[in-house]
C-alpha cells in the first residue's frame, strides 16, 4: 500500500501544482487508485470525485454509457478503447472545471471476465492535456494483488501524463 500513497502523493503534487482536477472510474482497483489520491493531505484542491461502476447500470449513472452504445461502436469492457471511452466521458461531463479524467477496467480474479480476459487483465486509460492508454497483464489469479497492481499502474499512468503534459 506505500507505494500507491506514494504515486498518490505525487501525482497529488503535480494536479496542485498545475491547479488542474481530476475525476476517476476504477472497477477492478475497487477504489484503490481514489483511496491513494484521498490520502493526500489537500485532495479537495486536485481530486473532483471517483466512483466504481461495477455494473452496467453504474456505467449508465457515472457516464451515461449504456452496453447498447457501446456494441453499436463495437468498444467492449476491459479493452483500450473503453478504458479511453470513459476516461474521456467522464472528464467532458465534468465541464472545463475538470482538465483529467482517469479509468481503470479489467478482471482482477480469481478468474477471468466475460470477454475471455484472464485474471490480472486491466486496461487504463488518461484523458486530459496529455493522454495515455495501456494494458496490463500481471499473469496472476490473486484478488487483492491484481487490484494493488491495478491502483498502481493506473496512478503511475497518471503520473506520467501528468510530466508529459505542457506547462499551463
């Protein structure tokens, strides 16, 4: 957990140091990546909300997303293309108050999803100044390590678009 309140922090530094917010969707990190931001002393300045839709029906609520749009534009769950799709979502519903938008979204075990992903599969995604997408495999079927690797990855994506990004 030290190293998620550590990529927490600094990414915690960077959105106050740019005076930019970010919002956040992780479903298989089960609220780990907003844990770690959450633990920064100052979130309120750099931290907007973040939820875990789970569910189709919290897909619809968070992003107005239904399964239907999603097969109409062939983008499934835990792919690149949706994890970009609700970073991107969900930042432009949050208006110019909003610059980032971070998601997460894969099977974290003991098996695998619906889609024929394995345990350990997550897609992340960045969408803001800079944006980045990646997969991650971590080839394991244990829960709770998949979700720790799942928070880290995607903060450390956030990080890095965060250094990438031009200064405002």
């Amino acid at each position: 957990m030290q190293h998620l309140l550590e990529l927490g922090a600094r990414a915690g530094q960077l959105l106050t140091a740019r005076g930019e917010r970010l919002v956040v969707a992780e479903t298989s990190s089960g609220g780990l990546v907003s844990a770690a931001l959450l633990a920064v002393p100052g979130a309120s300045r750099f931290y907007t909300g973040g939820a875990i839709p789970y569910s189709a029906r919290g897909i619809k609520a968070l992003a107005g997303l239904t399964l239907d749009d999603l097969q109409a534009t062939g983008i499934r769950s835990s792919s690149e293309p949706y994890a970009a799709l609700l970073a991107q979502t969900l930042r432009e519903r949050h208006g110019d108050k909003v610059s980032w938008g971070l998601s997460e979204t894969g099977a974290a075990g003991p098996d695998g999803n619906r889609y024929g992903d394995p345990a350990g599969h997550t897609c992340l995604a960045v969408s803001g100044p800079v944006s980045r997408v990646r997969t991650l495999r971590t080839g394991q079927a244990d829960r709770y390590a998949n979700m720790q690797a799942f928070a880290a990855a995607a903060l450390a994506l956030l990080v890095e678009a965060l250094e990438a990004a031009p200064a405002r």
